[in-house]
C-alpha cells in the first residue's frame, strides 16, 4: 500500500473512533440527568398542608375555662336562663320558635353541667340503655379521657363526646335539621364536629366571677364572700352553712363551715384519715383534699375539703352537695380573708 493512502486510512479511523466515543459520552450524560430533572420538579411541585381551622372564630366560655374554634359562617347561640352553660354552633339559623326540618343544616353544641360525683361510664350506659346501633369509642380531649359514641343511623344522627373534668361533665354534640338524612350533609357535618373537637382547650387558670356584689360573711375569725344567690344559714356556734337560695338547709346540703377545727397538722390528718383515693393540692393560706368518704355515714359519696390555717386553730370549708360545681366553690375560697 502506498504511503499516503495509509496515512489517510488511520486518519478516518481516528475520527470514526473519536465520533463513537463523543457519541457514547453525551448520551450517557442524558441519561444522568433526567432523574435529577424529575426529581427538582418534584420538589417544586409539593407544598404544606395548611390548617382548615386557622382562620375559623374562637369562641372562649364566660368563666373562661375552655375555648373551642367553628367555622365563620356559622351561627353562634349563647345558653339561657333555663340551661345557662349551653353554646351551640348552627351552620343554618332556625327561625326563633320554629322548627324546620327541611331546612338543610346542623347544629354543634357544647353543653357543661354538674357530674354529680358520677363517673363517665355511668352516663354512657345511659345513654346507650335499650339503643341499638350505637358504637363508642375511647378519646382524649384537651388531655382529658373520654368516650366518643356514634349513632350507627337508626335515627337522626347525634354523635357526641363525653368527658369529666373537676366533677363537671362536658357533651360536645352534633344534631342534623334534615329528615331526608342527606349523606353530604351528614359526612360534612362529621368532619366539621371532628375538626371542633380537636380544637377544644381546657384553660389553665379558670377566670373566676366578678365578685364585687357578692354578700360577705364575716366571724370573728375569717371572712368570706359567697354568690348573691346563696344564702347563710348559722347551725350551732361555729358552724355555717352556704346553700342556694330556697333550698331547706339540711347535712350534706351546700358548704358547712366550721370556725374552730382544731389544730391545723391534726386537722390535716384527721380529714385524709377518714377518706378513700385521695388527691391533696395547695392553695392560698391552706390545703384543699379531694376523695371520698370511707366506712360510715355518707361512704362512698366523694367530697372536697379545704382546710385553713388560723392564729390557734384552723378552718374547715367542706362540700358534699353535687349540685353547687366545684368551680363555685373555689370561686368561694378565693376570697377567704382572716380578721
């Protein structure tokens, strides 16, 4: 072979080789990049969840012991005189006095009265006694245990959740105005109570009353102020009684008081030895103890007990009576001044 042909024939195979090789390189390099294009779309393409309740109202209850959030279209409805510790949350307004079950809407309520000592599977089983269809679940609201029961459809819905906290029972409630059971009312109205309930908070430190225009008792000892619609009644020397206006005071009705409880130490140990499942917590001046009453009169029946100090003696506020709720009570102690 001549020599410039030779020379020519390495010259094409170089460039063939070097074409093949660049060829070889850039659809490697495709191939690398892709996934990380994917995956930068990817992230672009995701974003938080937001809260569906952020911009809804709060609605804080009067003594300002919870709040609870709802949605701002709803209609908001405060207690009345016959059921004062009632709220209720209304996505339709009812005419006032009427009812209107075609109207499409549901109804959402928080309702507060006294426990009564009970504990909370005693009004599940109320509630549940002779119903069929009903289910109940364990929850924790605002870090309280309670029970969620759900209606299973043999009559309107009425899902609700109970729990007990400082002997007052709590009933978040939901009710439907539709007797056609729409379905996407029904579903919508359960992710609304779900998403209340979870907004549910007990406050830390309850705001108690006003209690400018309270009457006062006043010893030689202490005094003390107590609701407007209350009255005194003195038994024997030391010993008062704080009861409701029209109620025939009677043992174990209202708040006794005894002036002259001997030494404060003793009185302490006297108080817990007499009682079952104890709970002890200090306050201004002295020591309030929960529990309940052991062997004798009154066992089993659960009670609260504050015990003050005096110059040589000590005070005891005690209270039996279910009907008076533990926060009037505390609202009471509150103004305990010595003389």
């Amino acid at each position: 072979m001549q020599k410039g042909s030779a020379l020519l024939l390495i010259l094409v195979v170089v460039v063939i080789v070097g074409v093949t090789g660049l060829g070889a390189y850039l659809y490697t390099k495709s191939k690398q990049s892709t996934p990380l294009n994917l995956a930068s779309t990817s992230q672009v393409a995701s974003t938080p969840a937001t809260n569906p309740t952020s911009t809804w109202k709060i609605y804080t209850d009067p003594k300002n012991t919870y709040t609870i959030k709802y949605p701002p279209n709803f209609y908001l409805k405060t207690g009345d005189q016959y059921n004062p510790n009632l709220v209720e949350f209304t996505k339709v307004q009812q005419p006032s006095g009427t009812f209107n079950p075609s109207i499409l809407g549901y109804s959402i309520s928080v309702n507060v009265s006294p426990a009564e000592g009970k504990q909370i599977t005693d009004f599940i089983d109320e509630r549940l006694k002779n119903k069929i269809g009903y289910s109940q679940t364990s929850v924790k609201v605002s870090g309280m245990e309670g029970v969620k029961i759900v209606n299973g459809g043999f009559d309107w819905p009425t899902d609700s959740v109970l729990f007990i906290k400082n002997d007052q029972l709590y009933q978040i409630l939901i009710k439907y105005f539709d007797e056609n059971k729409d379905k996407q009312l029904e579903q919508e109205g359960r992710q609304i109570f779900e998403q209340m309930v979870s907004t549910f908070e007990f406050n830390n430190k309850p705001q108690f009353s006003e209690t400018t225009n309270w009457k006062t008792l006043t010893t030689n000892n202490f005094s003390i102020k107590y609701p407007p619609t209350y009255v005194v009644d003195q038994r024997v020397n030391d010993l008062y009684a704080i009861v409701p206006e029209g109620v025939t005071p009677a043992p174990q009705q209202g708040i006794s008081i005894n002036n002259n409880y001997g030494d404060y130490t003793s009185a302490i140990e006297k108080t817990k030895s007499s009682l079952k499942n104890i709970t002890t917590e200090n306050i201004q001046g002295g020591v309030k103890i929960k529990g309940v009453i052991g062997p004798g009169m009154g066992e089993g029946l659960p009670i609260v007990i504050a015990i003050f100090k005096s110059n040589n003696s000590s005070i005891e506020f005690e209270k039996i009576d279910a009907t008076i709720p533990d926060l009037t009570f505390d609202e009471i102690l509150s103004t305990f001044r010595l003389q």
